[in-house]
C-alpha cells in the first residue's frame, strides 16, 4: 500500500510541475496577446476539459507531460521565403503550416505567435523551464532549510565492541575490544573535547583521532548531565587513502594505497540539521551542471543502458533513468522501514526527487532541437540576428524565420525521443537501478 502511495505522490507532484510548466508559457503568451487555445495537461484522451473566454482547460489520460497551443506559430506561406524543397519533405511542411494557419480567427492574425518580437517570444518560450528550475529551488530549498540534511553530532549512538579485521564490519572472536568500549563511553555520552582541544562538530572528532593512532589521550563526555573524563588510545588501523572526490588512489603499480589511522569505535546520533538560506541555491547549482553533464552525455549513457538491458554489464547507480525508475525510487522510498528512517526523512526524500525532477525538466527542455523549448528559443534568437544584421546593413526587416521548415527535424527528434523512452522503460524492468 505504501508502495502505490509513494507512486501516486509522485505523480500528482509531477502533474502539478507539468501544469505550472504550461502556465509558464501561457501567461506571458497571453500578457503579449497570442490567443492560447488550448491548455491542457497530460497526453491522449480527454478526461476533464472546460472552456474558458478563449481558452479550453483540461486534463488528459497519460499523465506524462502537457501543452499549450499558441496560435500561428508557423507563418503562413506569404510571409516567409518559398519552398524550394519538393516531395515528401515538402508535404510534411505544407501540412504543418495550413494546420498553423487554420487555427488562426479571421480578422485576428495580429494575435498569432509568429508576430511576436524575438525576445518576447524567447521570454514564452523559456518561460515553461524557467518554472522549472524555480520550482527546484523552491524544493531543495524546503529540504536543506526547513527540514535539514541528516548530520552526524557529537552525541554516541552505540559504541563498536571491537576492532574488525581490515574489509570487515563484523565483530569475531579473537578480536581485540575497540578503544570506545574499554573506555566506558555509552550511548547517549555527549562528547566535548579530546586530548583538551574542544570539538563542536563530529568530522573535527573523527580527524583528530584518525591522527593520533597509538596515542592515550583523555576525553570528555557530558553524561546525565555531568561531565566525566575518560580515556582512550586509538587502535593503529590500515585505512584506503582517498582523494578530494573520495575515489581511492592507487600507487604506481596499480595497487591501492593505505595509511595508519586511529580508530576508536563509535557510532554517533544523527539528526537533522537545518542549512543556511543560500543552501538550496547551492544544490541547484551544483545539481543544474550534473544534469547538464548527464543530458550532455545521453549517447553515451544510453548506450550502457542498453548493454545493461542486454545483460552485457551491470546497471550503474549513476545511469540515467525513465519514468519507471523514478516510480521505482519513489515506491521503495515510500515502504521503506528502516530505523531512523521515518516519515520527515520519507518527506524529504520525496521533495527532492520531485526537485530533480524538475531540474531535469529545466534542462532537457533547454536543448537547442525542435519541438524543445530550447529549440523555439534558437529560433527566436536565430531572428535577432538576421534583424541585427539586416539594421546594420540598412536592409529591410527580414522575413520571419520559417518555423515549419524545422518540423522534418522536430518529428525526426521525437522519434529519437520515443525510442529513448522505451529503451528506459524496459531496461527500468530487466536491470532497475538499486537505491540500496
């Protein structure tokens, strides 16, 4: 039950981010007098719809994106260069460009969307991503400022009765009691300083001791409201040397390299800490060039997707995932029942998958390609130019850039589009990736 309820969370908040995506578009199309005859989210039948002044609302069965119809976006015949491509490429122009030209009211062809002026077209047309990337700030900003991220404290949770062998977590017989447990510290021991430096943050406990292997050294711990001196010596342990990404280094044969830290043997509590207000603007941006380097790649991962699907490798944690792995993620984060893992965790868990969501959004519709927004927005950019060009010459105002010629490409892009979906739709069944 848990399950279909983290699913359907999901996608009601995915339809909401569609719907404010289309509003994106449609308000400032309508604020700029283009008619929008059509508002409508999702795909296929109708369900629901409601005509407005000029505007017909409703809702459609596949809830799996969502539109605006903004008329005359393709100049009719007269107003642009001729044609000079023949046969099955010239029919699919000429259809797209009478099916434009029919929506179009007598008397009212100064409201068509062609007319515009480039930047207010760029402004209709980036105004659906814009949305978008708000909408994920908006979200990582309600997780990171008014949830918190989960953050280690000084206060134990459970102290490790032994020291593994190297490779395991496992406590076995024979092995010697960890410096925690001989020391007496105690879950719920609050911890103030070490060998007399105070510390207020667990990574600045964790380092000092990794420093000082060997060493005896006192430390202090607020215990039922009492501070008490104890003391421990961290056991000499060979750790994986790390670098700045947390990859591990190896040495010039290959192998990887160790170093001797001190261990001590202790779990810490942890809570969540609430971030600064700049903390969501930070994820964004981070996140914003991560998404922009996996779209970037999309040959390249859908090819190790595919081999993945095929059973030729494995699916990696970073591949790129469809619609049914994202359900996927959001039924396994909605039943999960692990402890410390409740329902604030579940929550912001939830918005910030909706937050990459739309970040995605944001970036997949930005791609310069028709029907993408990105794509009307080259267009619309293309047209500054050859106006700038033409003003800088003394020529007259060119003709509008001729939308419909892009279409052969737009459906060749849809296509692409499509069969990307599928793709991601059967290796999300045969080879899912494990959030585990």
């Amino acid at each position: 039950m848990l399950q279909v309820v983290g699913i359907l969370v999901l996608l009601v908040g995915l339809l909401i981010s569609i719907g404010l995506h289309e509003m994106g578009h449609m308000i400032p199309a309508k604020k700029f007098g283009v008619r929008v005859s059509q508002y409508f989210v999702g795909f296929g039948p109708t369900l629901w719809s409601k005509q407005g002044k000029e505007t017909e609302y409703g809702i459609k069965a596949i809830p799996l994106g969502g539109y605006v119809k903004l008329v005359g976006m393709i100049p009719p015949e007269e107003a642009v260069r001729p044609l000079k491509v023949k046969g099955r490429i010239a029919e699919l122009i000429g259809d797209s460009r009478a099916a434009s030209t029919e929506e179009v009211l007598p008397g009212e062809d100064y409201r068509a969307f062609y007319h515009l002026a480039w930047w207010k077209k760029v402004i209709v047309m980036f105004g659906g991503p814009f949305v978008n990337l708000i909408l994920a700030l908006l979200l990582f900003s309600a997780v990171l400022v008014g949830i918190g991220t989960p953050t280690a404290t000084l206060t134990v949770n459970e102290t490790v009765q032994c020291v593994p062998a190297v490779g395991s977590a496992q406590c076995e017989p024979g092995d010697p009691l960890s410096p925690a447990a001989a020391a007496g510290l105690e879950p719920g021991d609050q911890i103030t300083a070490i060998d007399g430096l105070a510390v207020t943050e667990w990574p600045e406990l964790t380092e000092y001791v990794a420093a000082h292997p060997g060493d005896t050294m006192p430390l202090e711990v607020i215990r039922d409201g009492q501070t008490e001196t104890l003391t421990v010596t961290p056991t000499p342990r060979e750790r994986a040397v790390t670098d700045a990404d947390g990859a591990v280094v190896l040495d010039d044969a290959g192998a990887i390299e160790t170093e001797t830290v001190g261990y001590l043997g202790v779990a810490p509590e942890v809570e969540n800490v609430p971030q600064g207000i700049g903390a969501g603007a930070a994820l964004t941006w981070d996140y914003l060039g991560k998404t922009f380097n996996v779209v970037f790649h999309l040959p390249q991962n859908l090819y190790h997707v595919t081999l993945a699907t095929l059973g030729q490798e494995d699916r990696s944690t970073e591949s790129v995932i469809g619609v049914v792995g994202v359900g996927r993620i959001a039924s396994d984060v909605a039943s999960a029942d692990v402890e410390g893992y409740g329902l604030t965790e579940k929550i912001a868990d939830m918005l910030m998958l909706l937050g990459g969501l739309n970040l995605a959004l944001f970036v997949f519709n930005m791609i310069p390609l028709v029907p993408l927004d990105g794509g009307h927005i080259a267009s619309a950019i293309w047209q500054a130019i050859k106006n700038g060009w033409a003003r800088v010459r003394s020529l007259p105002k060119p003709r509008p850039v001729d939308v419909a010629r892009m279409m052969p490409l737009a459906y060749g892009v849809f296509g692409l589009l499509l069969v990307m979906g599928v793709i991601l739709i059967v290796a999300d069944i045969v080879a899912p990736v494990s959030i585990v």
